[in-house]
C-alpha cells in the first residue's frame, strides 16, 4: 500500500470515529446537523452513518419534526452494543457498575463485605459479579470485560500491586481478583480511574489533575484520554506530600503528609463503614462554630496543597472523592484560600468539583476498557 493510500485510510478511519464520538456525546442527530457541526461533507457524513448502521453501533432513529419540507432522518448510538464492569475493591466493601457504549450508569450495587485475602473473598467476588450480570441481562458477547480499581499502588509491568495500606498487601499477584472470572479483567488504582471516570466525559485535549479526598488523599495526573502512571506507576502520588514539616505522623511513616491533614477523615470520622461527611456539612451550614473551625484549618491546609499541585501543572484541579462529592458550595471557601496563595493573581475557577458524586472509581475501572473500544470503532 502506498503511503497515500495509508493516509486516506487513516483520515477516513479518522473521520469515521469522529461521526461516532460526536453521537456517542449529542444522541439523536440527523446527517446534515452531523456534517454541519463537524464541518465535514454531507456525502462524507451519509457513508459513515450508513456504514456504523451496517457495523450495529448506530441505528435509524426516525425522522425530526419539520416545519415544512422533507423531513431529515436521524441516526442514535445502540448504547446497549457492548458493556463494561467495574468493580471497586475497598477494605470495608465492593462497588459493581454496569456502563454501556456511552458511559451511562447502568446499574451499581454497593456490598458491605470487608476484603480479606483469603478463597471465600475471590469466590464471593465471582459470585457476585455472576448474579449482577445476570440481573441485568447482559450477554457474554457484549461485555467487554471487568475492571477492578484497587487502593494501592498498581504495576502494570508485573501484573502485581506493590503496596496498598488500606488493604495492608504488599507485592501481591492482581490475579488473585480475576480467579475464575472468564471474561478480560484489568486493573487501575484508585485514583486513576477516578481521574479516568472524570475524563472519559471530557473533551479530546483536556487535561487535569483530579485530587481524590477520601479517607486517603490520592491523585493522578489526567492528559489528552491518558492517566501519567509515572517510572514506578507512583504518579499523583499527592496524600504523601510534605505540607507541615514535622507535623502529624502519617500511617506511611513521614511526618506531616497533606493525607493526615486533607482525608475526609480530619472533617468527620467513618462511622460503620459509612463516611459521616454529609452531616458533617449540614452542621457546617447551620452555623456550627466547632465544624466552622475545623473547617478553617482543613482548607488551609488544602490551599496549600492544590497550590502546590497548581504551581506545578498549570491545569484545572478537579477535587473527587468524598470531600469532592459532599462540599457543595463550599468549593468557594477553597477557592478564595488558594487564591491567596496565588502569586499570579489569578481567580480559583480552576478549582472544580468531581462530575461523579458517587462510585467514582468503580466507573473509571469501567470506562477504561469502553474508552479502547471506543477509539477503534
Ligand atoms: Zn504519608
């Protein structure tokens, strides 16, 4: 094949998957609305629908209502052409989420089971994943597979995670998840697929950095559809950053890490194994002078931590997690702290709250796999 003959197939496939994308986004389009937004030819734009509907990503949608004139056709994405699982392995229980073609939630269920490295754990988790499928009726044929997302440090390298103090393993065979389970399985930390969930909905050049504020701090560096995973899958490692020298001992053995200052733990205690943050929040807008002052102190400690990140990167900051999820209007707060911090003067717009309220990581260990789908339709 000569290289022009590889250059127009690679813009045909290029345009191609662009057509999909922009439907996957908008829904219910007609050809023409298609062509004018992507600035394409109409005939350009007719071929590639007519060829997806062949492929059964794309279906005849009806006609628009016209006003007069020919009515124009419509074409929609048959979100239901594949899924993705994902599963988000915590010490106090396991999120399940179902997703389809265009990362809607299809169905989560929260369990309240304690990891522990033992047979019983691996098989429930089959188990549960056998009946959740069930449940929704999805085909092996269109389930692209189950992402976990694990709190600890995952090596893609070794297929092993290194270390993961919530779950208090180290060097540890990532199969042991995946035993038994006959569809493709891949693993994420945390943090990343968090960032991932918060991305796949983003536009093609976004980047950020998404700031998890659970009952660990965590973090990853979010560019163009990829996670930084850094020499050592470390990247974004913030929670153990120096903030206060000689400050609180953190559980990682430093003094002073932005984990022991920035958790949703220094705000409110985990009580069960339920995050008590909601109320914490209430009680702060209510006027409580004891939340008023802890509140004080956490988000000066924040500002100093996502000024640090913000100095280094240059790009949005978007705050996940349970914080993230729970404090509402308050992202003001954070915001006029940083922006005191800030030696450019600039406004703290840059500061965002997670799109995902809920289950974040679970949706990211999802939507990692539908993302690599999605590229080679
Ligand atoms: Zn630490």
């Amino acid at each position: 094949m000569s290289l022009e003959e590889r250059t127009n197939r690679a813009i045909r496939r290029e345009n191609r998957n662009r057509i999909f994308r922009y439907i996957c986004k908008n829904g219910r389009l007609s050809n023409p609305a298609i062509a004018s937004a992507l600035k394409m030819s109409l005939p350009t734009v007719l071929q590639n629908t007519k060829d997806l509907k062949a492929c059964g990503v794309l279906y005849d949608a009806g006609e628009l209502d016209s006003t007069g004139g020919r009515k124009a056709r419509t074409v929609d994405v048959c979100a239901d052409y594949r899924y993705s699982v994902g599963i988000n392995i915590s010490r106090t229980h396991i999120v399940m989420v179902l997703t389809n073609l265009v990362g809607e939630n299809v169905d989560r269920e929260r369990i309240d089971h304690p990891f522990r490295d033992e047979d019983a754990y691996y098989r429930k988790i089959k188990k549960l994943l056998q009946e959740f499928c069930n449940r929704n009726s999805v085909k092996k044929s269109r389930l692209l597979g189950v992402g976990f997302s694990i709190p600890g440090i995952v090596n893609q390298n070794t297929n092993r995670i290194d270390r993961s103090h919530v779950l208090g393993l180290k060097d540890f065979p990532l199969e042991k998840f995946s035993e038994g389970i006959s569809c493709k399985s891949w693993f994420m930390n945390e943090a990343n697929a968090g960032a991932f969930a918060e991305g796949f909905h983003a536009g093609p050049e976004d980047h950020f950095f998404y700031l998890s504020l659970d009952d660990t701090v965590g973090g990853a560096v979010y560019d163009r559809g990829q996670v930084l995973n850094g020499d050592h899958f470390r990247s974004g490692e913030i929670g153990h950053v120096i903030i206060v020298p000689n400050g609180k001992r953190c559980y990682c053995g430093q003094r002073g890490c932005s984990d022991s200052y920035c958790s949703s733990l220094f705000l409110a205690p985990i009580e069960g194994d339920q995050p008590t943050l909601g109320s914490f929040f209430d009680r702060l807008n209510e006027g409580g002078s004891k939340e008023a002052d802890r509140w004080e102190e956490y988000v000066h400690n924040l500002a100093i931590l996502i000024h640090n990140i913000h100095m280094m990167l240059d790009c949005d900051i978007i705050i996940g997690g349970y914080v993230g999820s729970a404090m509402g209007d308050r992202i003001e707060d954070i915001r006029k702290a940083v922006e005191e911090l800030d030696l450019f003067e600039q406004e703290a717009s840059y500061i965002r709250s997670c799109v995902f309220k809920i289950s974040e990581s679970a949706f990211g260990a999802a939507l990692f796999e539908m993302e690599q789908f999605l590229r080679q339709v």
